[in-house]
C-alpha cells in the first residue's frame, strides 16, 4: 500500500473518542456472559479477517478514505460537469431540445402529396351512422 499520498495519520479517524459511534464500537461485553454459544461482536470478526489477510487498521481507513475521495472526484469533476454541458447544449445552444418532434402535416381531402403527386381522394360519405 502506498502511504505516500497522505501527509499524516490523522486522515484515519475524524471524529473524538467521545462520540456515541465509537464508544458502541469500542464497548466491551460484561465478563459474565448467558449459557449458551458465547456472543460476538461485528468488530471482533472484522479484527480476526484483518488479521488473517494482514491488514492493519491504518491500510483499512486508508483505503476507505482513497475510495470515497474516488467517488468525490468522480462526482465533482467528472458527472457533474458532464450534465451541466448537457444541459446547456440540450436547452440553450441545440436549435430544438431532444424529445420535440415535429408531427407531419395533417393531410385533407384534395391535397397534393408532394413525393408521388398523389391527390389524396374524398371520404366516402356514410348516412345512418353516428
């Protein structure tokens, strides 16, 4: 893991060992426990993985810290942008926005159709119906 592109450890936890979340995470079962299978905590399991695949907690919250400014970039710099300039060339720069479309020409009897030079016929009158 390259720690190089942080300046000091104090990227790995912002908040004060006061704070309710930490003090839950950080709390220790009574020594007494009720029969049966022993409990475990979420932390402890997460503890045994790290160690197993030998990663300390500095590598863990270094790269939770690296993939949400990954996200921040990728909000900030690359969405955000990209449907700002959509917007504008959508609304204020395209000579017609995407989604209005001309509707054709309504025909009536006696008109000329310009590609065949048809005349389109008469309707049929109908007497008896609605």
């Amino acid at each position: 893991m390259n720690t190089s592109e942080y300046s000091d450890g104090s990227d790995a936890q912002r908040r004060d060992s006061g704070y309710t979340g930490e003090r839950v995470l950080e709390m220790e079962l009574p020594d007494r426990r009720k029969r049966g299978r022993p409990q475990r905590r979420f932390l402890d399991v997460v503890k045994e993985d790290m160690q197993r695949v030998g990663v300390t907690e500095e590598d863990a919250s270094a790269r939770t810290y690296k993939a949400y400014r990954g996200g921040v970039f990728t909000l900030t710099r690359l969405l955000i942008p990209a449907w700002i300039v959509h917007y504008y060339v959508k609304y204020h720069i395209a000579q017609r926005p995407y989604g209005i479309v001309e509707l054709k020409p309504k025909l009536f009897p006696g008109d000329k159709i310009m590609e065949t030079g048809e005349v389109v016929p008469a309707l049929p009158e109908t007497h008896g119906h609605h």
